[in-house]
C-alpha cells in the first residue's frame, strides 16, 4: 500500500503538479487538481461528499450533486497510483460518507513547508539563531509561483492566502535572524527580491534597520516617509508604534535600540561600514585596451558594503604586493544555476594544475557563470586571478590567437612588455617560467578550441586554468568537465521576473512562463526579450509573445542594440566546414523534434554511420544536444535558425523534405502487417534496398520516434506536402494501432484527411477512411466504424482502387456483427473473402476468415467457426507476420475453449502471446491472456486464471478502447466471484461501468451490471 506510493511526489505551492520518482504525472483539468488538493491538504483523514463539493465548486454545486465525484476520484487514482493498484490499495480511499488521502504515501511540497515553518519557529528559542536563514532559505525555495494556482473553489482561495501569510513569515523571519547575524547586506538583498507590499510596516522596520547598520540613515528615513505617505493617503492612519520606534531610533542614531547588541563576527558602527567606490576599485579586463594593473576588490556576492557583514582582517603592510585581479564585474543576475556554481567552486585544485571546462550552446549563460565562479574562488589564489577573452565568436573583435593572449597574460603578470620573445614556443616557455612559483586562476572565456588553450596552461602548482567555450574540448585533460544547458521553465520565469521586477512580471504569469518557453530557456534571448520589455513600457509580456508566434519572427524579435541570438548562432555556424553547415541546415529540417542518424543521412544521400560522424561532431560544437546515445535534439530556438539556413536554398530544401518524408513512409509500409506490397499507389518501397534490415528494424525505428510520429504528418501537410502526409498516415497506422495509441493514430489521419482532396493520389480519399475505419473498430465504435467504411466503399466503387473496396466491404462485415447486423455481416464478409482471393489479399483474406469464425461462434456453431479460424491461420501464416499469426491463433483457442476443449486452447494461447510480445501488439497479448485465463477457469484452476487476468488488467492503459477495457475487467470479475472474492469482483465490475461509453457496448455492459447484482 504504502509501498507502492513510494516515490510519489505532489507540489501545490505552485501551479499543482505531480511525479512518481522522475516520471511527471497528468493530473488533469484545474477542477479535478482542486479535489486533490482538498484531500491532500487534509491527508488522513475523511473529507465528507458534501465538504468536497463546496472545497471545490462553493455556492455552485454541479447538477449531479456528489455523483460526479467518483470520476474524478477515478482518474485522480489512474494518474496517482501505480499501474495495477486496486482501489482498495489506492492512496485514495473511498469510504462510507467520502474520502480519504492516505497520509504518508505522498510526498508534499505544503508539508515540507510546514515542518520548516516549525523549525524556523523553534530556532529562535533554542538560541540557534545561525541556522533560521536557511532553514528559511529552504522553505521558500519550495515557492514556484503562487500556491495553487489557478485552482477554483474556496478551499483553493483560502489556502492560497494562508499560503502567501507563510511566505512572508518566512522572509520576515529570515530577515530579523540576518539583522541579529550583523548580515546586513543579506537582509537588503532578501528585502529585495520578498515582494513586500508598499504599506507593510513590518518590512519597512526591518528595511529601515538594515539600511541603518549599512551606514545609510538617509535612505532609511526615506523608507519612512514613502511608507507613512502610502498609508495616510491611502488607508487615512499614520504608522504603528513599531515602526514609528524605529523611525525614532534611526534620527537619535540609537544602535542598541535597532541592532541590538553587536554580533559577534563583526561591531560595525553605521559611520564606519559606509564604504565609497574610487574610480580605481574597478576591475581591468585583459581586453585590446588594457593594459594597467587592478587593485583587489572585494567579493561580488556582497559587493563594497560587505565590510560591515564581515570581520575585519588585519590591514597589510604598506608594502605589501597586491594579487593582480583582472576579472570582469560581476554584473549579470545568475539564476537558476546554484548546481552548476557548487560544481565549479567545490573543485579544490591538488598540487598540480588543474584544468575546469565550461561549454555549451551560445547564449546559455557560460561566461557569466565562469565570471561568478571565478569571483567566488579569488582568494583561494593568492598569487591572483586573470581573464582573457579569445573573442572565437565576437565579431566585432578579431580572435586572439596563441601568442597575443600570451602577451597578454604576460603583460598582465609583470607589468611590462619589454624583451618579450615573438615566437609561440618561445613564448610559452616565458610564460611558464613566470608562472613556476605562482597560483593563479586563469580565466579564459570564448575559447575556439583546445590548440588555442593549451599553451595558456600556468606552471605553477596548485592553479587552475578554467575555460569557457562553445565547444567540448576533449583535446584538454580537464579534471572538471561542466555542460551548461538552458535553465529550466521556474528559473527562466524567475530570470525575467528579476530583470521586470515581480510586480510586472507576475501581472501575466502565464505569459511569463510561455514567454520563458518561447525563449528555451536561454538566458541570452531570455535578457533580450527582457530588455525589450524593459524599454517599451506600453508592451505587455502576452503583446511580445505574439510577435514572437511564428517561427520566421521569434529570432528577429530577440534582436536589442548589438546583442541577437540570431547573431550569436550564426558565428556558430560559420565556423563550421562546408559538410557539417550542410548537415546543421539539414537538421533543421527534420520532421521531429529528436531524430537519429538516419534522418539526415536520407537528406544528405550519406551513409548512416557518416552522418552519425557529423552529427557528434555537430554535439561538440554545441549546436546539437544529445539526450541519450544515438538520438539528437536541437534547441528550439537553434532549429528555427537551422530552418532559416536551410530556406535560403529552396530547391536543396525541397529535395530533403522529399527525403526524409520518403525514409517514413518506407518505414511505415515495412512495418504494417500486410508489407509494402499492401500499399498499391505512392512510392515503390523497395524492402531490399530500404535502410531497414527487416519489418522488425523498420518497427524498433518509428518506436524511437515515440510521440514525434504524428508531427511527421502535421510536417508534410504544412510544407504543402500533401500526397506525402497521406502516405505517411497510411503507413503509420498499423504500427499505432498494434500499441494500442489510437488517438495519435486518428489524429494522423484526421491530418491527413485534410490533404486527400489536394492530393495527387486519388486513392488516398477512400484509403484514409478505411484506416479511420479500422481505427474505430480497435476503440470498440462500431457506429463510427461503419459510417466511415460506408464513406470509403461510395468512393471507391468509382473509380478506385478496388483493394480499397475489397477492405471497405470487410469493414462493414466487421463492424456489422457487434451491432447486431449479422446477416449483413455474413454477406459483406463472403463478398470481401471472395475479393481478398481475387486480388491475392492474404491479410484482408485471414480478416474476414477471422470475422466469419466470429459470427458462427456468437451462433454457437463452434465447430464451424474453427473450420474458418483454420482457413484464417493459413492465410496467416502467408504473411510471416507474428502478430497476424497470433491473432489466428487466439480466436482459434477461443472457439476450442467454447467446445470445453482447454487444453487444446491453452497450447494454441501461449504461442499466441508468444508472437504477440515478438510483434509488439499490446492489445493482442492483452486479449491473449484474458482468453488463456479463461482456458484455465475451464480446467478448474481458478487462482491460475486470476493471475492472468490481473496480467492482462496490468497491461491496460489510457490509450486501451473502452471496449476491451471492458471485456478485460469483467473477465476478471467474474473470476473474482469464482473465486469468492467478492469485493473485489464488485469493484471490476464497478469500474467496467464507469468507463466512458461503457453504454456503447452492451454485452459486457449486461455482464458487469449482472456480476453486481450476483
């Protein structure tokens, strides 16, 4: 029970989500995340019918009152509990007057809160004021927005209010517990970024406190006057006594009134932590420009004013030598990247040097994360820390070869460029000697590659040399090794609401975060978009969303002054070799978002294995990510401009398109049941030639597509492809149908219909409808079914191809039987078996064989119905398909478990599902073992036939038709009650019946409506 809640992990503060260990879960529309919210708000315990009704719809119940709560509960334990639980042992407990979240099963983001929020209380009394910051630290961390958002209903409401009080106990907290620290310049920081009302007294005290013990009356004074200002005009009251002592305190200048007595790490008075920026604080970068040497300034973390948040260190000698600093300002707002900093800081150099890469995709951030890096690591160098800027990607700026960073360095180094040797050998050997006896961090950012690195390798034991670049250096021995990817949705949201300000920012949240998604997540176009923003003030975020809607605009709109990422990809791009650039253009062509080798090796006419050669070459320049071996990915924004690139050439473009489109549609008639000589128009698929050894390679490749394959029609139809997408749609429909994935394969179709009427290929109006035809019958609706196959027979008696008709008239038979239309049936089935033999049609041959078997079964003329199944597996085993063959098998076995005959089935039904797991057909192995579990019933062992029923059950899915869902469940149950398992049985049953269109199918519907009555 609980056990198999491990792993379950729901977030409510926030938009409501949901995970089981690394998995995301649906939870469903917003009303149906609010009646999880109300149960899990009050796990443990029974949450009445009527308490959930007003949690969740308040004074506006819906008409059917507490019935429509058990579907929603339903499809909250479809999506929470683990495949096979039963609703006995689901997390959601149904009892007599409700239900009940099991406590202990899930992990909760409010409930992480609330032991925090106890821990942040307790603290203070136990003295351990040190530790209450990150204990604060941490529970707002598990902020991601504002708590439930976008839930409806009161308990949402008032939790969303109770939610936002917590928060901001916790930033008060946080910022007394910094101020009794001496943390001075925390608090202002945490002030900062809390989202404290204008008129909130309680802030304004302890902003007012902060500001004072940083040495800046004035200001706090000026928080005064704004505050008292906002509230007579506003409210008509003059400030409360706590900030009027407050305000008191800081014009008598009464630090022990404010601040208490002096903390220990640090006795600042107000005067003294005043510190004032020279000109000559500034940091020098080794730039064209620059050539004198930099002063040490102090960390960026805390900028000037952490004198006062520090002890004070001895003052040096008047003599003392300074360690050159030449790093850049730590201007940029880093979010998001706390992993990537700790990997970077935590790396301790040993006695040797040390080498720390950074590379990743232009504009993710990379040389803003090695500035900070660096910053924070400063003083672990004692002989100094030195930038350089090789500019491979600057345009505005030569790149700095070899020998001029060496002079650089040098000159940076020694203060003088006098007797510098002028050859690169040379100049290393110097640079070397200078470095023996040094530790320094050397920074180099914008590295083109490992030769332009290595001569820039310090001597001295003990430094490091950290490089940031586009490309992965594998030439470098490096001891750290960090690829920075794109931030995330919550940190690229977060991102701009610092550069907006959060009350912008959170004004459009859900135009922030598609402006985020828009972005991917780049801190570049996320900085750019934010600029823009920032300098059109009439603009909203949803106004810049819009123009960035089509692919051609999105790039052109994230364009500020002389920063685009258009720009920054391009410098990528031009450095590459004539056959890589043909391969990146290529790429941005693919049909799907993830793609192997094969799919640019079908454009650039190559072999596979050499476009694997480029595309890992394309991986090393970081203008293509690798998710998991043999599968790539570009970024969004990347792909767009790949697709730009490729544009530019139509013709070549054209050609490519054709290619790829070709290489799926070959897949997809390789892999259907009835092979390419099924598909008499369209492309000739010469199997032998095809990149797929067999139908088993073709089927393992469109399954590493996964979800991407409806997006290859969606492709072809947008690129005005039009006999393509239909082909393609064609062909994908057995192999979607076989797994069960009904919707994508109606929604590749219902694409495609689109396109039949513009289409070259006339056969593909009447071709389309028979595979929506099909695709009804496997969902169990065969009033659908039958109108398309009827559609699809009027167009093909024209003029059509007459394997069209021949499939037309099958269907008809097919859906026929189960409506009751049985003598039609009979008719179409004889008519269809007579034209499958006409045109040597073995599959659609084994079809209506099957079909026939079927019919004489429902008339319990068993002995007839296997002389069909008989002649079925014959044709069957024409095909040499498995999945073909097993389904032979199993209606075989089903008739010989009607004559009592269960031997004779179980040995028939374990071949089948044999060649069913051989061929991938989920629905088939599911029906196989429903029907062994009956052979086993018949043999009189029950507890075999529960199991094997409870495996089929296991097997069902979202995408399984309601139809077999049904027949499955009520098998089930039936054996439950043979097994007297009653409530067990009941609850089968009761699921049966709360399926959608459970109505729709009346013979199993009579069968659980009977099993409850039993």
């Amino acid at each position: 029970m609980a056990g198999e809640a491990r792993g379950l992990h729901i977030d409510l503060l926030g938009p409501a989500r949901g995970r089981r260990d690394t998995e995301p879960l649906d939870l469903g529309p917003v009303r149906r995340q609010a009646l999880l919210a109300a149960l899990l708000l009050r796990a443990g315990t029974v949450v009445s019918h009527e308490q959930l009704l007003r949690d969740v719809w308040g004074d506006q119940p819906p008409g059917t009152g507490r019935r429509v709560l058990p579907s929603y509960v339903y499809a909250l334990r479809k999506a929470l509990d683990a495949d096979g639980t039963r609703p006995a042992a689901s997390v959601i407990r149904g009892e007599r007057s409700g239900y009940r979240f099991l406590d202990g099963t899930a992990w909760t983001d409010v409930g992480e809160l609330a032991g925090l929020a106890a821990e942040a209380r307790r603290l203070p009394a136990d003295g351990d004021l040190a530790r209450l910051p990150d204990v604060c630290d941490r529970g707002l961390a598990l902020f991601r927005g504002e708590p439930l958002s976008g839930l409806p209903g009161p308990l949402a409401a008032a939790e969303r209010h109770r939610l936002a009080q917590q928060r901001r106990t916790l930033h008060r907290q946080r910022t007394e517990a910094l101020i009794g620290l001496g943390r001075y310049t925390d608090a202002l920081d945490g002030l900062a970024t809390a989202g404290a009302q204008p008129d909130d007294e309680a802030f304004a005290a302890l902003h007012m406190r902060a500001l004072y013990a940083s040495g800046r009356q004035a200001e706090a004074l000026a928080v005064f006057q704004r505050t008292r200002a906002r509230l007579v005009d506003e409210l008509g009251v003059e400030p409360g006594e706590e900030l009027q002592r407050v305000h008191r305190g800081v014009l008598r200048q009464d630090t022990a009134l404010l601040l208490g007595a002096a903390p220990s790490r640090t006795s600042p008075s107000p005067a003294s932590t005043s510190t004032s920026l020279s000109p000559a604080s500034t940091s020098t970068s080794l730039s064209p420009a620059s050539t004198s040497t930099s002063p040490s300034r102090t960390s960026p973390r805390t900028g000037p004013r952490a004198v006062a948040d520090s002890a004070p260190a001895d003052p040096p000698a008047a003599d003392a030598p300074r360690p050159r600093i030449d790093l850049p300002g730590d201007t940029t707002r880093l979010v998001g990247r706390e992993r990537e900093l700790a990997v970077l800081t935590s790396h301790v150099p040993a006695d040797a040097v040390s080498v720390v890469t950074v590379d990743g995709t232009a504009g993710v951030g990379k040389s803003a994360l090695v500035v900070r890096a660096a910053w924070q690591l400063h003083e672990r160098y004692p002989d100094g820390c030195l930038f350089i800027d090789l500019h491979a990607h600057a345009a505005a700026h030569g790149a700095v070869g070899p020998r001029r960073a060496l002079y650089r360095l040098l000159r940076a180094l020694t203060g003088s460029d006098d007797d510098l040797p002028d050859e690169l050998d040379e100049l290393v050997a110097a640079w070397r000697a200078a470095t023996s006896a040094l530790r320094l961090l050397v920074v180099v950012d914008d590295a083109p590659g490992t030769a332009e690195v290595r001569p820039l390798l310090p001597a001295g034991p003990g430094s490091t040399l950290m490089v940031a670049s586009r490309r992965h250096l594998a030439g470098l021995d490096a001891d750290v090794r960090l690829t920075v990817e794109p931030l995330g949705p919550d940190s690229a949201v977060g991102l701009l609401r610092q550069l907006l300000g959060p009350e912008r920012a959170d004004r459009e949240p859900e135009a922030a975060r598609e402006l985020a998604r828009r972005c991917g997540g780049l801190p570049l176009a996320l900085r750019i978009a934010g600029a823009r923003l920032q300098h059109r003030a009439s603009w909203t975020t949803a106004h810049l969303v819009g123009r960035m809607s089509h692919d051609e605009s999105s790039l052109r709109e994230l364009s500020a002054g002389d920063r685009s990422v258009e720009a920054a990809f391009r410098q990528s791009y031009d450095q590459l070799t004539a056959d890589l650039q043909r391969c990146f253009r290529a790429t941005g062509l693919s049909p799907t978002a993830e793609f192997d080798g094969l799919t640019p090796a079908a454009m650039l006419g190559c072999s596979r294995g050499h476009a694997e050669h480029l595309l890992e070459q394309l991986v090393d320049a970081s203008l293509l990510r690798q998710p998991e071996p043999g599968r790539y990915r570009l970024h969004d924004l990347v792909r767009v401009h790949a697709g730009q690139l490729a544009a530019a050439a139509p013709e070549q473009a054209a050609a490519d398109r054709a290619a790829v489109l070709e290489l799926y549609t070959a897949a997809g008639r390789i892999s259907a049941e009835w092979g390419p000589d099924g598909f008499p128009t369209g492309p000739d698929v010469d199997a032998a030639a095809s990149p797929f050894a067999d139908w088993k390679d073709a089927e393992a490749w469109l399954n590493a597509a996964g979800a991407g394959l409806v997006d290859v029609v969606a492709y072809a139809a947008a690129a005005g492809m039009h006999d393509h997408a239909c082909w393609i749609a064609e062909g994908l429909s057995d192999h979607l149908l076989r797994q069960g994935r009904h919707h994508e394969c109606r929604t590749a179709l219902e694409l495609a219909l689109g396109c039949a009427d513009t289409a070259t290929d006339g056969r593909m109006a009447p071709s389309l409808r028979n595979y929506l035809g099909m695709a009804a019958v496997h969902q169990g609706r065969f009033e659908q079914a039958r109108a398309w196959f009827t559609d699809a027979l009027r167009l093909a008696s024209g003029q059509g191809d007459p394997r069209d008709r021949a499939r037309a008239i099958a269907g008809l038979g097919v859906a026929g039987w189960p409506l009751g239309r049985v003598d039609e049936a009979v008719g179409r089935l004889h008519e269809a078996t007579r034209l499958a033999a006409r045109l040597g049609d073995d599959w659609l041959a084994m079809v209506s064989a099957s079909n026939m078997g079927a019919l004489h079964g429902l008339q319990d003329r068993h002995e007839q119905a296997l002389e069909h199944y008989a002649d079925a597996l014959v044709y069957a085993e024409k095909t040499g398909r498995p999945g073909v063959i097993g389904k032979a098998l199993c209606f075989a076995a089903d008739a010989q478990v009607a004559l009592g005959r269960h031997t004779e089935a179980t040995d028939l039904l374990r071949r089948a599902a044999e060649l069913a797991r051989e061929a991938g057909d989920v629905a088939l192995l599911m029906l196989t073992l429903s029907s062994h579990a009956l052979a086993e019933e018949g043999r009189g062992d029950t507890p075999r036939a529960v199991a094997l029923h409870q495996e089929a059950v296991r097997l069902l899915t979202g995408h399984t038709s309601t139809w077999l869902q049904m027949l499955i469940r009520t098998r089930l149950g039936t054996a439950y009650t043979t097994a007297g398992r009653h409530t067990e049985a009941r609850e089968q049953f009761r699921t049966a019946l709360a399926l959608p269109g459970a109505e729709d199918h009346p013979r199993e519907h009579a069968t659980a409506l009977q099993g409850l009555r039993d």
